[in-house]
C-alpha cells in the first residue's frame, strides 16, 4: 500500500456541491486534489489541497521521501506553543542543581516566557530572535530589558536549550542557533591594586552601623575580602567553607561545596563546576585567618555572622559590601563580591602565573574559558619566543 497518495476530491459528493455553490455565488472553487498519507503511526493524514495536480504530486513525493529517509515530522507538532515546551523541558531537567534548576525558571519568567510563550514554535525565525536580544540590550526607557552581556547570553541560552529540546520531532532545527550574541566588554571587569583591595577590606572590617554599632560580619569581612582577593573564591563558596577545610599549614583552601539560596532556603551543593579544587593562600592571609579557626570545630563555618549565622550574598552585598566600597573611595567602579575574581586573576597574573594555574585557582573548566575572560591580561611574550628559537636554531647550525 502506498504511503502518500493524490486524491481527486470529485468523487466526494460534499466536494461537487462545495464546487457548485461556489460557482454560484461567482467565489472561487475549492482545490481539487488532496495529498493523503499514512503517518509513522498508521494514521491517515491530509497534506493539504491542490488546484493542480503537478502540484499535488510533487507534495505527494515530499512527503513519500521524508518517510521512507526518516525525515518525517508531522505538521502540527510544530504549532505547539514555546511556554508549553518550555514547561515540558524545564520538568525533565532533573540532571541539574536545584538551584540551576530555579534560576533557569527565573529566566524563563523574566523574560523568554513574556516575549515567546505564546508564539507557535513553527512562528520562530532566527531574525527575530536576534531582534530579542537586542531588545534585553536595551536601557528600559527604550522598551529595553537593560541586561548586561552575561545576563543576555544566559537568556540566550535557555532560549536555545528549549527550542534544541524540539529538534526535531517538532522543528527541523534551532532558530536561535547562531545568533550573534554579545560579548562580555571590559568594562564588566573591575581590577583592584593591592592598595585598594587593602582599603576596602579595612573598611568592610571597621563597619558600623547608623546607631555606632559593630556591623553584622564586621569582625569577619576582613578577613573574607582578602580571600575573595587573593584567591579567586565565588562567595558562596567562602561562605560554605569550613573550618577543617583550610590548612594554613600547608597554606591551602580545599573548596568541595557551595551555598544556594533555594527559595529562600541556603542548601549546600557542588561548586560551579562541579568538581572540588584546592586553592592557594598567600603567606600574608594566614595571620588573617587563624583568629578565625583557632579553637573551633572543623565542622563550623569559618566566615557566620557575629549571630554565628551563615552568610548570605544579597544581604551582605547590600547592607556591608557596598557601604565598605563607599567608605574606601571605590564607589562607581561597579564593584561586586563576584568581581573580586577579577581582581584575583588580574593579582595572579601580573605576579607571573600561566593560564593554567589561574584556571586551576579559579575554578574554571577549561583554558579556553580563562583565556575568554583575562587573555588580554597575559602579557606579550612574542619577542620572548622568537628569540629563544632563534637562540635554539644557531645552537643547532653551530654543533
């Protein structure tokens, strides 16, 4: 039996008296041939109709060999809604931390959802989702989202992990692949000196709050600025270290887990990369921190607040971070605690460390990612190589 076939619509009698009406009204006819077939499943199909039969038949091929090539996907399958597949994705992502899991629903919230939920996925074209991400570039009195080039990459890219979910049972391929995206300027990037990392870590030490008293992690921030400094650590992984964790010894940092604040609860959980590292401690940090591990439990955390609770980025980055970058002259820099790794790597790298070993302080996944975000910080050795090669080929040619 043949899978598609071109089916001339006179012999329906429903069709003849379509036709007559029509003609009697002086409206144009229905089309005459329909393209039939059966899908994977064995269920007969309509492909659409025809005026002309060379029309019909080479429709009917089309679809004859996208069945027999594997090709086939069934039309309406594309005219679901990106918010209900976005649902569906979002519930079979169980291979991912609950807190990756609930900050990809606030991106989708925020804003895939708004501008894409009820578009059909068959309605999605590359052109307008390259015009969607321009749009989150845009300050907000311009109809913007004003989100910086991280965060619009980060929408990007669920955006795009959604639409690859239905490829291609539903779309033939991803509209958002290869979409020109930002890139992160370095403007983005803030680079403290040692005076000034100096200067904000006495001021976040000697905080006070408007009634003179001793702010909330005074005692501690001190100690936890000069870490994020100096070795690169992502807060939530200085908040979630312990106290048997650090060996000062050795002048080593073992990160293993990291808090996430997970509707409104703190969880520990792997750090970014999912894999532990050691870190590095410059001699001068260690006088720093053993007030802050001596006669404690190695289970305690070694940063809490004076209460002994842990810390929390938001609340630490808006009542104490900022009111110590104010008070150390640093304020318009768009300084954050995360951008204390940039200052880290910068430190790491103008005291001669190779990309390997800021990769392997800070955590990251590859060398290609370190040399994404601080390539332009390594100096130029050019000149340095081409001499040694030299020197190497004239030793060679004199033995």
């Amino acid at each position: 039996m043949a899978r598609a076939w071109v089916y001339d619509r006179t012999k329906d009698k429903a069709y003849t008296e379509a036709v007559r009406k029509a003609k009697a009204a002086k409206r144009t006819p229905p089309a005459r041939w329909m393209v039939r077939y059966y899908d994977p499943s064995g269920r007969i199909k309509s492909a659409g109709t025809y005026k002309k039969k060379p029309d019909a038949e080479k429709r009917q091929t089309e679809i004859e060999n996208s069945l027999h090539e594997g090709s086939y996907r069934d039309p309406s399958a594309a005219k679901v809604t990106l918010g209900q597949m976005a649902e569906k994705w979002l519930t079979t992502r169980t291979d991912i931390k609950r807190s990756t899991w609930w900050q990809y629903r606030a991106v989708l919230d925020n804003h895939v959802l708004p501008r894409w939920g009820e578009q059909p996925l068959s309605a999605i074209h590359g052109e307008d989702v390259a015009v969607w991400v321009a749009q989150l570039q845009k300050p907000r009195d311009e109809g913007g989202s004003n989100l910086g080039a991280s965060q619009t990459r980060h929408s990007h890219v669920v955006l795009s992990m959604v639409l690859g979910w239905c490829v291609p049972r539903r779309i033939p391929y991803n509209p958002a692949k290869g979409v020109p995206l930002p890139k992160p300027s370095e403007s983005e990037h803030v680079y403290l000196d040692h005076v000034q990392v100096e200067a904000l870590a006495n001021a976040a030490g000697g905080l006070r709050t408007k009634y003179g008293q001793i702010a909330s992690s005074a005692p501690v921030n001190r100690a936890l600025i000069l870490l994020l400094a100096y070795t690169g650590l992502r807060f939530n992984e200085a908040a979630a270290l312990r106290v048997g964790r650090v060996d000062l010894e050795r002048r080593r940092v073992r990160v293993v887990v990291a808090f996430a604040e997970v509707e409104s609860e703190l969880i520990e959980q792997t750090p970014k990369t999912g894999k532990p590292r050691t870190v590095p401690v410059p001699p001068s940090l260690v006088p720093e921190l053993r007030p802050l591990l001596e006669g404690r439990d190695p289970d305690e955390l070694v940063f809490t607040t004076r209460r002994g609770a842990p810390l929390r980025i938001r609340n630490w980055r808006y009542r104490e971070f900022g009111n110590a970058v104010k008070a150390a002259g640093l304020a318009g820099k768009g300084l954050t605690p995360h951008k204390l790794r940039h200052t880290a790597a910068s430190l790491a790298i103008a005291s001669g460390a190779d990309v390997k070993v800021v990769q392997s302080m800070l955590g990251h996944a590859t060398a290609t990612m370190t040399l994404d975000q601080y390539g332009h910080l390594f100096p130029d050795r050019l000149d340095e190589v081409a001499e040694a090669m030299d020197f190497a080929r004239l030793a060679a040619l004199a033995a």
